[in-house]
C-alpha cells in the first residue's frame, strides 16, 4: 500500500465550478501537508502548505487537513482555465527534506 | 533568480548506454534533491543533499545510479547502464534550510529504447 493514495482523474469542470481535491494517507507521523500545481512539461511549484490539522485559505484556494481520517482536501473555487494543471499533495514528517508525495490529480477547467 | 537549472531537458539513449543527468541548484541554497516522476509510481525522492554531502539515498533504486554534487552550484545524477525501465523525468529541486519551499527545475525527460 502507498503511504499516499490519490485519485488521478482526470477531473474536468466548467470554468466557475468549486473544485475539490483529496488525498489520503497511511502514516499517523506526518505533521506537514502540501499541494503542488504542475503544469504540462513543468516542474512541480508549491501552492500551499499546513501543519496538523486545520484550514489554510489563500485567495481562491482553501487547504484542509483533517489528521483523525488521515485525509487532506484542497478547493479551488470559481476555477479558472488557467487551473487546468495536475495537483499533487505531499506530506512530511518535520524536517522538510523526505515528501512523499500522491500521484496527482489532472485538472481541467473548460471555458 | 534563473531558477533551477536542469540539462539536457531531454535525453533519448539505447539500452546499456550511461546516462548524465545535470542540476544547478538556486544560488545559496543549500539543500538538493533529486526526483524522479512516471506515470506508474508519481514523484520519487531518489536522493538529496545538505551543503554537499549526500545525506538520504535510501531512494536510489540501484547501484547502476549514482549521484555527485562536487559543489554547492552542480549536481549530477549518472545511470550506467540505463535501461528502459529507468525512462522517467528526472527533477532536481532545491531549498534554502529555513523556509521550507522546493523549488523544482523544469525535469529532464529520459527515455531509453
């Protein structure tokens, strides 16, 4: 079993549409969680991160982590074309070096 | 900033040939790492490094790869032999040791016939 499950999509949505993205995971030690958009033929760039449990929100964009279900979401509202990209959630146990991270998640916003 | 630097950004070899891969971290970063991305197992962390020394190998999938960092501007991570297993894209991240952000390089997509 991978430590980090995550359903790879591909997910398509009207431009407007609340999207909702999760990951779950196995190992009760990780204390940090992030997404990461990658666009085609690009390197992965942090979108955002938490600690423990708890909503982070960042403009359009709204991380949650709930540690009792070992499962992370992250939203997008109003979506914009400019979304479509794939988004991977990573988590880590402290030191910010060893991130395991999902598969990811390929995202399309139709205009 | 340029970024993280990353060549060849693509790379096309036979069976059993050796492979190099190049990363030039951010300058003053002192932490790097190297990935490797398919599509069967997503994003692997292969290897990194804090201000030069290899700290966690324990991703390198076998001794036919290695990886060097003689400075704190240049990486590389070296498959000999390759084989069409090894066929992926390889990104080189780096960071600062306080905040916590990898920046990733664009990858260097391998592909062996």
């Amino acid at each position: 079993q991978k430590e980090v499950e995550q359903d790879p999509g591909p997910l398509s949505v009207p431009e407007g549409a609340i999207v909702s993205l999760n990951c779950t995971y196995s190992n009760s030690a990780f204390q940090y969680f992030m997404w990461y958009r990658q666009y085609s033929r690009k390197g992965p760039e942090l979108l955002m991160y938490t600690y423990s449990s708890g909503n982070k929100e960042d403009g359009r964009f709204t991380a949650q982590v709930d540690k009792s279900s070992k499962y992370i979401s992250l939203f997008i509202r109003d979506s914009q074309p400019s979304d479509s990209a794939t988004y991977l959630c990573a988590m880590e146990r402290g030191n910010f070096n060893k991130f395991y991270f999902g598969s990811g998640t390929k995202l399309n916003v139709k205009p | 900033d340029a970024g993280v630097i990353q060549s060849p950004r693509h790379e096309v070899t036979e069976m059993g040939q050796e492979v190099t891969l190049r990363c030039k971290p951010i300058s003053g970063h002192d932490y790097l790492f190297w990935y490797r991305q398919t599509m069967m197992r997503g994003l692997e962390l292969l290897i990194y490094f804090n201000n030069n020394v290899p700290i966690d190998d324990s991703g390198m999938p076998e001794d036919r790869f290695s990886a060097k960092m003689p400075n704190a501007s240049f990486s590389t991570l070296k498959i000999q032999p390759s084989e069409p297993r090894d066929s992926a894209v390889y990104f080189c991240a780096s960071r600062r040791s306080d905040p916590e952000t990898q920046y990733f390089g664009p990858g260097t997509r391998l592909l062996v016939l």
